[in-house]
C-alpha cells in the first residue's frame, strides 16, 4: 500500500507549521460546511423553480384547452387568435400554440426572443370521452426566477468570503495560544538533544498542557540520572566486550586453524592407513585374517566419514566450495543414494523407498547428492524400525526434495540446534544408544545447511517425537532434454595394468603404501619425495609416463602444480599442446587461495583420504581420456 505522506499533499502538509495546520483545521470544517449549504440550498431552490414552472405551465395549458374547446367546435379562428393572445400577455408565458386536430396551426404567438430553459406543456382539446378537437401548447419561461436565484446566491458568497477570513484570523489567533507552550516544550526537547544535562520550561497553565510540562520537567531530571548511570554502565560493558570480542576472534582463528590441520595433517597418516589397509587383502587368503583385515578397513572407513564431515565443514568455512550450476537429472543423483544406502537399510532390516522423478533441476549436482547423503544417512541412524522415503513433488518452477523417516523425531528443544556444528540431541529416546563406528560427530546436518544456503535451497524442518521426521529443500526445474541430450560416453575400463605411474608425495609412509597398492594391481610406479627427485627418474627415462600423481604441498612449502610444470617443461608438448602424461592432484588443503590455483590449472583432484575404489577409478578415468585423446588425434 502507498504511503500517503508520499504525495504531493502530504509533502505540503509536513512543511505546514502548529499553527498553519490548527488554523486549517479550524476554518476547512467552517468552509466546507457552508460550502456544501449553499450547494444544497441552491440546488434544492433550482428544482423547486422547475417544478413550479411546470404546474404553472400545466395549469394555463389546461385553463386554454377548455376556454377554445366551444370556439374550435364553432370554427371560430378569430376568437381562438385572441384567446392565445391572452393568454401569452400572461406573466412568464414566452409561447402559445393552438392546433386544429388535423394537425393546422390556428394560433401561435412564437417570436424570435424564445426561451431556451422554458418550461413546455401540451394539453389536448374536448372531452375526455370523446376525440380531441385539437392541442395547445404552453410554454412558461422561470429565467426571472433563476434570475433571482442567483443574485441571492451571489450575495450569499460575498457574505461566505467575508466571513471566512475573520474566522481565519480566530482561528489564526487561538492557533498561536495552543502552540507557543508547545513550542516551549520543543525547545527543552532540543536541548536535551543537544547534551544538555538540567532543562527546565516553564508552567504556562493548569490544562492538559501544564500536566504535560510538569511531567517533560520530571522526565528530564529522572533522564539525567539514568544517563550518568548508563554512562557508567557502558564504559564497563564496553570493556568487557572488547574482551570477550578478542576471545572470540581468537577461538573463531584457533577453529579454523584446527580444522584446515585436521584436513591436511591429520588425513596424512589416515590416507597412508587406507592404502596400507588396502594392500593386505591383496592376495590374502586365509578367512581368519581376512576377517580382521575388514575389520580394519570398517575403523579406517569410519575415520574416513568423521574426517570427511571435518573437511567440508572446513572447506564451506574457508569458502573453497564454489558452486557449478548445471542441469542435470534428478533420478540420477536419487539412484547414487540408492546405490549407497540399500545394503546399509538392509543390514539394519529397514526400508529404503527412492521414488523415481522425471524432473531436471539447474543446480550443483555435486553438493545436491552430498546434501541428499547426509540426510538420508542422519535418517536410517535415527530410525530403529519402518524406514526411510525419498521423493520429489514438482512444485510450479521448482520441485522439492523431501526425505522422510519413520524414527525418533527431534524434540521442539533441539529443533532450532540440530543444524548447529557439533551438536548431537542428548537425553532424547532413540538417541541414548548411539555408539560405535557409525557415531557422528554432529557435522552431518550442519554440512546439510551450509551446503543448501550456498546453492540457495534452505532446509525445511518439520518433526514429531516417536513419530518420524522430514527434511526437504527446494530446486530449480529446468525443461528436460530428452532425445536432444548428447549421450555420455562409455565409462572407461577398470583395467590399469601395465601403466606407468609416478607418485610425488612427501610422507614416506604414503609413497611406501600408494607403491605397494598400485603394484598389487599391476601398476609400474616411481616414487618421488620432491621436484629433484622427480626429475631424476624423468632423466632416466625418456618415455613419459601415463599418469602423474602429486600431492599439492610438498615439503618446504613447494607446490606439486610447480613438480607438474617443470616434467611438463622435460618431456615437452606436441605439435598437438597436448600435455605429454596425465595428471592428478590429491590433497587435504582446504585453503581458498591454494584451491583456486587448482581451478586454474584445469586439473583433477581428489581429497585426502582417497578410498582405493575412487583412486582406482579417477586413474581409469584419466588413462583412459588421454588414451582416446591420443588415438583421436593420430
């Protein structure tokens, strides 16, 4: 709705002074009134005018309809000349006309001097019972009563425009009475403004408005001691939140600076416990060690989750997470959490339903599957019986994306936390019996958050205790492609044997387990800790090799896109710049800056720690591009 105060009349009012709007306010009413008086009455005497030149009219019609009724039947044209003579030389008659019944004029007094507000009357002649022996009309003219009519109104506005400026000046006057203790209280209220401590006005009377002075003189001097009292009180606060402000900053660097640790240093010795626990299963056959090499490989899985939830967290903080809005296929990324979670639900004999969906949404696919993980994940952990549904209701230029489970609920207490960082719903039934490797560490739903405020698809909440909860956000539809769609191209081989690989990594621990595992899958590997040593194996021999692996920081804080460069720089481009090898990057920096010289690069990279199913397949995927590539080109 438009703000009155906006239009031109109300910016005129706000100019107006106290006085100018109680003087309006005391002569508008006055004006209007006698305004809409005089209008009424004017209005009112003009239809009684028509009114009465109208039965005037009627009444001399009738009146000469019947003096030449005897005259018409006589045929007597002279006396029914002079009977409309007469009756024309009546006051206000300006017209007479007397017809014969075949329509012949016999009398008619019209003249040049018509008229035109005249009031006009036809009357027939005879009997009422018999034909007409003929018509009269009679028209009466009231311009010397409108005449009238308007002197008395002329005189009633030279009277109304007389008055109005004396009850202007009255109201003028009592205006500027009202006003000046008001006016007064204005000032004390400026100096209040101003810093000035003691005010005090005047009490002019003992009206409303003498009240309203003695109560300004109470406030201020109670306002004076409330100001040295919070000025007081400020100061120390002020001081204390300094203090508490520079704790702050400091907990919020001492949190950032732990996770981007936990994402780097910490994932070293994971990574190479990956690798290692990897390796042994390689041509293990005994059942009994094999049964404890799983196990292993459950806790290093375990260790994975927590730490993968720790470097999202730190990589959304960090804001290295960069959105990549594509169209995609929303029962693609519903089949991936399929895929991921259906054995789990079995296990724990629950249900998993994954509605199929027709729908294709514009977003980031990579972070709408990672939401869609963790909260299919948080649900099967929290529901003890039923199971869990995920669907999709289109819902006009977007579709929502709804998990729903069958478990504990989340209390109204906890609703409003559940999404905070490192809080996980204590005391609550259903939740006191959460142990074991799958114990999380409360980073699953902030992720969830985080995630959907960066591609603009906020998570919804609603939840009943022992009755279930569901979780949903909101995508963009996008027109499906259909037939138009380019196809993808097939997956490439699992088989690396035979690829001649060179690892860069400076932790001995994980060159020492990346060797072991990639030779266990027929994989020729050299190792290197630096750039040197990388360029002595590449001196020694003259064939590139097919992949390139480094982390990003090497020791002495050098990069592995600077290694890349330099065995780049060795073996040389073709006439085609196509880079000589493949090239992949794996680490656990979370940096911003650093993650942006990566996007710059154009090259792929894996985080720390990388399970041996994904190594295996980025391997495939790249040796496999390169060697399409290769054959394209020839």
């Amino acid at each position: 709705m438009r703000d009155p105060s906006s239009s031109w009349l109300g910016n005129l009012w706000r100019r107006t002074t106290l006085v100018q709007r109680l003087t309006c306010l005391a002569a508008a009413p006055a004006t209007v009134i006698a305004l809409l008086l005089v209008t009424l009455l004017t209005r009112h005497q003009f239809e009684s005018l028509n009114e009465l030149g109208q039965r005037s009219a009627q009444a001399i019609a009738t009146q000469t309809a019947a003096m030449a009724a005897e005259p018409l039947r006589a045929g007597l044209r002279r006396d029914i000349v002079r009977i409309a003579a007469s009756v024309d030389s009546l006051p206000n008659v300006v017209h007479v006309q007397i017809r014969a019944a075949d329509g012949e004029i016999l009398a008619d007094t019209a003249n040049d001097h018509r008229d035109a507000g005249a009031v006009t009357v036809q009357r027939d002649i005879g009997d009422d019972n018999q034909p007409p022996l003929g018509s009269v009309l009679v028209e009466v003219s009231v311009a010397d009563a409108v005449a009238a009519q308007r002197a008395a109104l002329r005189n009633a506005i030279i009277w109304l425009a007389i008055s109005l400026p004396a009850a202007g000046i009255i109201g003028w006057q009592a205006a500027r009475w009202i006003s000046w203790p008001l006016r007064r209280l204005v000032n004390g209220v400026q100096w209040l403004a101003s810093g000035n401590r003691s005010v005090t006005v005047k009490v002019t009377d003992d009206t409303e408005i003498g009240e309203l002075q003695r109560g300004f003189n109470a406030a201020a001097a109670a306002l004076l001691d409330v100001q040295r009292r919070m000025e007081s009180d400020i100061e120390r606060a002020t001081t204390e939140l300094a203090h508490k402000n520079m704790a702050l900053e400091a907990a919020s660097v001492a949190r950032s600076r732990f996770l981007a640790a936990a994402s780097h240093d910490l994932r070293q010795p994971l990574y190479a416990l990956t690798l290692f626990s990897s390796g042994l299963a390689v041509d293990e056959l005994d059942p009994a060690r094999l049964d404890r090499i799983a196990h292993i490989q459950e806790c290093v899985q375990a260790l994975d989750s927590l730490f993968s939830e720790l470097l999202d967290l730190s990589r959304l903080e960090t804001g290295a997470m960069t959105v990549d809005r594509r169209s995609f296929s929303l029962d693609d990324v519903f089949d991936e959490v399929s895929r991921n979670f259906r054995m789990l639900a079995e296990q724990h004999d629950l249900r998993l339903v994954v509605r199929p969906t027709t729908a294709w949404v514009v977003s980031d696919r990579t972070m709408v599957a990672r939401m869609l993980n963790n909260l299919v994940s948080n649900a099967l952990r929290y529901t003890p019986a039923g199971g869990v549904l995920v669907g999709a209701r289109r819902r006009g230029d977007r579709v929502r994306v709804d998990v729903w489970d069958t478990g504990t609920g989340i209390g109204e207490e906890h609703r409003h936390r559940v999404f905070d960082e490192f809080y996980r719903i204590e005391g609550q039934p259903g939740h006191e019996g959460e142990d074991g490797p799958q114990r999380g560490l409360g980073l699953g739903l902030a992720t969830v958050r985080r995630l959907g405020d960066l591609i603009g698809s906020p998570i919804g909440l609603k939840s009943r205790v022992a009755k279930g909860s569901l979780f949903s956000f909101e995508l963009p539809v996008t027109a499906n492609p259909g037939v138009l769609a380019v196809a993808a191209p097939p997956s490439p081989s699992r088989d690396i044997a035979g690829l001649r690989i060179m690892v860069i990594d400076d932790e001995a621990a994980i060159l020492s387990g990346i060797k072991f595992l990639l030779t266990s899958w027929g994989c020729e590997v050299f190792i290197a800790e630096d750039r040197a040593q990388a360029l002595a194996i590449a001196s020694e021999s003259p064939r590139p090799p097919d992949l390139v692996i480094s982390d990003l920081r090497l020791a002495g804080d050098r990069s592995g896109l600077d290694v890349l460069a330099a065995l780049d720089r060795h073996y040389g481009r073709g006439l085609d710049r196509r880079p000589p090898f493949a090239r992949l990057l794996i680490t656990g920096e979370t940096r911003a800056e650093r993650l942006r010289e990566i996007g710059m690069a154009d090259i792929d990279v894996l985080y720390k720690p990388v399970s041996p199913e994904d190594l295996r397949e980025a391997i495939s995927t790249l040796t496999g591009h390169a060697a399409r590539e290769s054959m394209r080109v020839t």
